[in-house]
C-alpha cells in the first residue's frame, strides 16, 4: 500500500519541491490505473514461480519486451488449462504499479489460451448483433415456476455436471419428475443436437415446466457449442423457462445471456428450478404451528361465548312448560272472549230483528194498496177521456186539412201550372217565369197534361178578367 503523501519538503537554499520514493510510486500506480485500466494482453509464460500463498507470479514476453505479472489464488483457481513456463496466453489484466519495488506490472484476472482470441473476437461479435435485437432484455425473460411438477434436463450423459444435478435434484425435491435429453455438449453436433433437444422438450405430451441447460467447465473453444446463433437464438425463443448452466462461476457464453435464468454452477441451477423439501416441510411447521394456534385462540373464544351464553339460556323443558301454560291461559281467555262476542253478538241480532219486523214495508203495503186500486181506475179513466179528446182534435185537423188541400182544389177545376223537370216541377205563380215557346205542365185532379207557351198576358192582382 502506497504511503500518504508528505508535503513537500523545501531545500533551505534552492526551493526545490522533493517527494519521497513511495510519494512517486503511489502516484505512478494511481496515473496508470485511472488511464490505462483493464487491457487484454498475448504473450509468453516465463519466470513463473506459485508460493505456499497460492498467488501465480510470472512474466509475459514477446522478441522485444517483457512485463511482470501477479494473478492472485482467488483468480487462478477456476484456470483449467494447463499453465507454466513456455504456454502462450492471453490475458484480462489491471495495469498497476507495485510500489515497494517501483515495479510496473498487470494484475492477471483472466486467462485464455492464445489460440482462443479468434473465438473471443466471433463471442463479442455475436453477442452485440444479438443485443441489438433486444434478445437479452429482461423483460423478455420467463419466471421459473415456484412448484414445478416436471423438469428437462438437458446435457451429455457422460458428464459430472448433470449428475450433481440430479443429486441436488433427488435431495430438494424427490417427487419432481425428470427427463433427461442425451446430447453431445462439444464438438460440431452438438449445436444440432441441443435444438432437436429443445424441440422435442417442447412437444412432449407432458410438457416440463422447466429446463435445464447444463455442462461442465473448460475452455471458450470447449463451450462454443453454447455460443452458436442458432443455438441462442431456439434458447431465446423456447416457450418454457430455461435455466442456463454452463461451466463454472467464471464462465461466460450467450445461453446464460437470453437464458430466463443463468446459474453459476449446475448445483445453482438445480437449486434456482426447485424448491427445497426441507424448508417446504419447515414452512408447513411453522403454517401447522400457526393454524393450531389461531384455531385453539377461536376455540377458546367460542367457548367462552358459549359458556356465556349457556348461563342465560334457559332449560328447553322449563320454557315448554312455561308457554304450555301460557297457551292454556290463552286460549281459556280466547273461549271466554269468544262467549262474551258471541252473547253480545246475538243480542244485538234480535234487537235489530225486532227493528226490522217493526220496520217492515209489508204493513204500510197492505195499507196503500186500496189507494193504489183507487189510482189505477183514475189514472184509465183519464186515460181514456184524454184518448177520446185527442181524437176528436185529430178528425177536426184532417177536415180542415182537407178542406185547404190542394188536391181538393183541383177537384173543383182549378190546376197546379209547373215548369223544369221532376214529377210535379216548380210551381208556376207568374208570366215572368215562363217565356213563349216554353213547354209547361198542368198538373189536374186525375193527371198532368203538357203544353206549349203560345203567347204571355200580363194582368194586375185583383183587376177583373
């Protein structure tokens, strides 16, 4: 660790500013990490020593150069490929200065083998066309189910890591059904062999409710297969959650990227799709213990309500008892009620008959029926002089209609003269309504005769003919 910087010293005599040695390294180590940071660096191993601590110290060099190195135990323990003297890397490193020595040197966190940089460069490739597309968004991603019934595992049947799946599997959850799809994890076929995995995962008549993609650690050449578009892609695409273990905690492919869930080892993942019978069985303790206890606090309640309860209810017996005997005295006072209604009832019955009979039309009847009989001869006599009358009245206006009708008139010679048509035409009562050559009628007592306007006199009413 760098030393805190003094202020700097003055010379008595010349100004000048002078720092420590452990003022310059820090400040050296300080400007390289803020500037140059994480770099990516190929070269060969040389000078390699690993000391009881575990730490790896060795140099990277080419034809012209070399740098010293540090990569500490907690980063080279998950190095699987083989490492020493000779082997050409490349290396993830901190640019630092290791100031008690003033030693420039890179902080090693990743180690590749150097043929991998190829490999490494189609990774980074593929995985940004892919999140462009949006095929790592989070929303895009399933929720495992909390109780699954059926699970997938997929993986090579030769393989460590799908049997500590299974262990962890058969430990947590024994009852969960698992089929396990055979396939190659490296090489050219297992691309192919992966998707057709896939396929058919999802046209089972029992479909899982999840799957677990898994394999053992190695180099980025080793897991390519789980780098592949197509692969990717059909994980991206699956319609069941897909739970991404492949390799060790380090280990990084673009399966765990558009998986639904990534696990750093094939142990997590078994743990991630299942739930663990033991903490089921303590959780259903503990909803036991609280069930028992609310329902002894209600018992206890409803008892003590009932005892409450009891203590004003009255014994069934002695309430029969109490309203036989209120009935009994109920229905005494509804005869005695009834006897006195009734008594009263056919009192008032006969006073009102006795009213009645006293009242009766019969007598008075009797009484008016001679006046009656006295009326009716009346009433036909004056009937019959009213008759007698009316028709006297009637024959005298029939003579004196007669004797002005105008039929009898003509009976005497005179005729009725009428113009225009119909039966009897209009009556003519002056020259002036007739002109000469008109055709006239002349209506007599025993027809009508017709004759022609021939000439036309005219004569002053009452001057003599």
């Amino acid at each position: 660790m760098s030393r805190p910087q003094q202020p700097l010293a003055r010379h008595p005599r010349t100004e000048r500013r002078i720092r420590t040695v452990s003022e310059v390294n820090g400040a050296a180590r300080l400007l390289i990490e803020e500037n140059l940071g994480r770099v990516w660096i190929e070269g060969e191993v040389s000078n390699f020593s690993r000391p009881g601590s575990g730490h790896w110290y060795f140099s990277l060099r080419d034809r012209s150069a070399q740098i010293s190195c540090a990569m500490f135990a907690s980063r080279n323990r998950f190095v699987r490929a083989p490492f020493g003297n000779g082997i050409t890397v490349i290396v993830r490193a901190r640019l630092s200065v290791y100031e008690a020595r003033g030693q420039f040197q890179a902080i090693v966190e990743h180690v590749e083998p150097a043929g991998e940089g190829a490999l490494r460069a189609a990774f980074e490739q593929i995985k940004a066309s892919l999140a462009a597309e949006g095929l790592f968004a989070s929303d895009r991603k399933q929720p495992l189910p909390a109780f699954p019934r059926h699970l997938a595992l997929i993986s090579s049947p030769s393989g460590a890591a799908p049997r500590d799946v299974l262990a962890v599997l058969r430990r947590r959850f024994p009852c969960l059904r698992v089929t396990w799809f055979h396939v190659s994890v490296q090489g050219d076929e297992a691309p192919g062999q992966i998707i057709t995995a896939l396929d058919r995962a999802e046209r089972m008549r029992s479909r899982p409710d999840a799957i677990i993609l898994t394999r053992g650690g190695g180099s980025l050449e080793d897991l390519w297969a789980f780098n592949t578009e197509a692969v990717v892609r059909r994980v991206a695409t699956a319609t069941i959650p897909v739970v991404s273990a492949v390799g060790h905690e380090t280990d990084v492919t673009l399966c765990d990227f558009v998986a639904d869930q990534r696990a750093a080892t094939p142990t997590a993942a078994a743990e991630l799709a299942t739930p663990d019978q033991g903490d089921l069985g303590r959780r259903i303790d503990r909803l036991e213990r609280t069930f028992e206890f609310q329902a002894n606090a209600r018992l206890r309640s409803f008892l003590q309500s009932f005892s409450s309860v009891a203590r004003r209810l009255v014994h069934p017996g002695r309430s029969v008892e109490q309203w036989m005997q209120r009935t009994d005295e109920l229905t005494l006072r509804l005869q005695r009620g009834m006897t006195a209604r009734l008594g009263a009832a056919a009192t008032a019955l006969e006073h009102r008959s006795r009213l009645l009979h006293g009242a009766s039309p019969r007598r008075r009847i009797d009484r008016l029926a001679p006046q009656l009989q006295q009326v009716k001869q009346r009433l036909r006599g004056a009937m019959t002089r009213r008759l007698a009358d009316a028709t006297a009245r009637s024959d005298s206006s029939a003579r004196a209609l007669h004797a002005v009708s105008p039929l009898q008139t003509l009976g005497r010679g005179y005729a009725i003269v009428a113009q225009g048509e119909g039966k009897w035409g209009s009556p003519v009562s002056s020259v002036e309504q007739v002109a000469t050559g008109e055709r006239i009628r002349a209506h007599v007592a025993d027809g009508t005769m017709e004759a022609t306007v021939t000439g036309k006199e005219h004569r002053q009413i009452g001057e003599e003919t």
